[in-house]
C-alpha cells in the first residue's frame, strides 16, 4: 500500500465493532476492568488511551518502525529521548540546530552532567573526529533549522554502527511522507507533530518513533513515568490531520519550489536557501535520500531595513512563529527561534540579523509571491 494511501486510512480500525470510519475520541481518564486482574488493555490514560494508541499505530505503520509513542509537543518528545542516556555521557548534535533544542540540552540537561558537542552535520570528518570514548549518540535534522544544510545521513548511520552509537532524527522538515529515515538505518526518528504532521495550526504534539524494540519499551516507561502525553482530543485533531499530510505537502513543495526561484531574481536578496534548488549544497544528496525537498525556505536580505519592510507589510503570509501548517508564515530567526543561540554559533552557522525564515502554505502561489513583491517594495503598489 503506498504512502499516501495509508495516510489517508489513518486511524480507521476495522476492529472497532460500530464501523466508525473517524476514530472516537475516548475522553475518559480511566477505564473499567472486567476482573481481578483482567483489563482490556486500556487502564489509566497517562499510560495508554485508545485514541491516542490508533494514533501511534498509524505513525509506526507511515515510519516503519517498531512502535511510536505521542507527547504533548515536540520538546516533550525530545526532552523523553535525552532522558534514554545518563550523567557523564556525550551526544554529538548538529550545530545548527533548532533553538528550542539547543536550549534544552545547554540550560536543562547540561545541569545533569550530559555532554554535548555542536558539530557541522555536512562534514563527515568533523563529525567522527567528535567522537569520544563516552559518546552514546549522534542528533542531527536534515535540512537544518534556519540554514538548510543537508547531511549525509546514510553516511552518519555508518559511522554510529562502526561505533555502536544510536542516530537521533529530527524529521519535523520533511515529515514521513517524504522521508522515513529509520528504513536507512536510523534509530530514533522525532518529529514535532505541531507541524506538517498536523498541517492546521491547532495543536502541540511530538512524536518519537523507533525500530528497536529495547528503545521502545524504555521510552513507555519515560512516558508513563513523566506524563507528557498526548490528549484523546489532540490524538483526534492529529489522526485528522494525517489524512491530508500527502496532498498538503505536495502543493507546498510545489508553490515552495515556484517562490525560491522568483526569489532568485530579485535584486533586494541575496541568498536563498532551498534543497529543491539545484545549486543549493547538499541538493544531489537529499534527492537520493527523500521523495522531496520540503516547503521551508530561508533567505537574506541585501540590506536589514528590508527585514521590518517585509514583516510589517506582508497581508497574506503571517509573521508567526511555527512551520508546516496550511497558512504561510514567516519568522526572523535571529530574535525569534534561535534568540537563545550564543552569538559565536550564530556567526559559525552563517546565522545573522538579515535572514529571514519562510515556511509555505497551501495558498495560490501567486498570491503568496504577489504578497512578498508587494512587501519588498513597501506595501500594495498602485
């Protein structure tokens, strides 16, 4: 069964004796057992819930792998995976990465004796030149978060094997329907849900899934332990979204593709930054590995009074935080995602105060680079 098929099925259980082609939301908190020591397999929502388990078996089925758990939001799925390791070990992460993330792991599990080191995620010989007697893990996004480096993903997964490392995927740019990277070999795949998995703005939710078991049951216990659990609601909301993923990211890609090359002529940019285009580094790459290059575009302004221009002027595409949804939004990183980046690895990553982030809707493409050469040039022209 294709991909997109599957989406589109998420959720239905032909199990469910009243045929119910949408999954219920099963509001309840707890659950009636038949008998001293007989459950239906459903006891206390924090530890499973029906709605919030067809959710996790349609994921692990789009993955590919061997379970997949859902969490109030993206971090709470991240902060689950940090809490597998312990005091004293050392993960490699990309160093560009998602300021949220970064955060974390410099503020919160930094205080736990975890070592990290931030690393270029495209050169291969820094990262295994990273590599100490203690590192337990490699964490890495492709395309990065703001500045759309590529790895050689299946080049990292060979070095965590030869050195019996976990590899950590943050999938939330690509999304499972263009990319499944545990069937290259990854281990733990994280998307932030809230995204294109969700795809309409609405909710907060992280996934995590896995191919190997062991890992699996750990991160039940994580879970159940700490609570960060997705809601039968926004389990719903999500398993409705799912349904859409496929024909939602494929008009993105395609009105993405159409404004990174009007951007490309524009005299008031001077760089733009794509995978789908084909002198941006790492493009051959990600075309080998995904089914498409994503609908995120970061580009830079010539000069830094255009970025309040544009911000202040745009009518269509919102100045927001977040990524993936049906509606357009833009973001300035330098004060916004990546606010708490220290200044070095700003300048290291190419990271500065005229780079603009944009994550495209579903709107008319037109509209949307109406919207923007309207916005360069100061608001609607006469």
């Amino acid at each position: 069964m294709k991909l997109s098929t599957l989406l589109v099925r998420a959720g239905i259980n032909r199990e469910d004796v009243t045929g119910a082609v949408s999954m219920p939301i099963y509001q309840s908190a707890t659950f009636i057992h038949r008998g001293l020591g007989l459950s239906t397999g459903f006891d206390y929502s924090r530890t499973q819930n029906p709605t919030r388990f067809q959710l996790e078996k349609a994921i692990t089925q789009l993955e590919g792998g061997v379970d997949s758990l859902a969490f109030s939001s993206g971090m709470a799925a991240i902060t689950a995976v940090f809490m597998l390791f312990e005091s004293g070990d050392h993960i490699i992460i990309s160093d560009d990465l998602y300021g949220g993330t970064y955060r974390i792991v410099n503020q919160i599990f930094s205080k736990y004796q975890l070592n990290f080191s931030c690393v270029d995620i495209t050169d291969i010989e820094s990262v295994e030149n990273a590599i100490r007697p203690n590192t337990k893990a490699i964490f890495i996004e492709t395309p990065t978060n703001p500045m759309m480096k590529i790895a050689d993903v299946k080049r990292i997964v060979d070095i965590c094997r030869r050195n019996n490392l976990l590899c950590i995927f943050d999938n939330t740019f690509l999304s499972a329907y263009l990319f499944q990277p545990l069937k290259i070999g990854v281990d733990i795949v994280i998307e932030s849900a809230t995204k294109y998995l969700s795809g309409h703005n609405d909710l907060l939710a992280g996934i995590v899934s896995t191919s190997k078991q062991d890992i699996a049951e750990k991160l039940r216990f994580i879970q159940n332990s700490t609570g960060a659990v997705l809601s039968p609601n926004d389990s719903w909301l999500l398993l409705r979204g799912l349904k859409t993923l496929g024909v939602r990211m494929d008009r993105q890609q395609d009105n993405a593709q159409k404004i990174a090359q009007w951007l490309l002529c524009r005299p008031e940019i001077s760089k733009v930054l794509y995978p789908g285009l084909p002198h941006h580094p790492g493009h051959n790459i990600l075309k080998e590995l995904a089914n498409g290059f994503g609908a995120m575009i970061s580009f830079e302004v010539v000069d830094i009074a255009l970025v309040k221009r544009i911000l202040e002027n745009l009518e269509i595409i919102s100045f927001a935080e977040s990524l993936g949804g049906v509606e357009s939004l833009i973001t300035y990183p330098i004060e916004q995602t990546h606010k708490d980046i220290p200044d070095d690895l700003k300048k290291k990553i190419g990271l500065n105060d005229r780079i603009l982030r944009l994550s495209v809707g579903i709107e008319d493409s037109d509209d949307l680079i109406m919207d923007l050469e309207h916005a360069l040039l100061g608001g609607p022209q006469p």
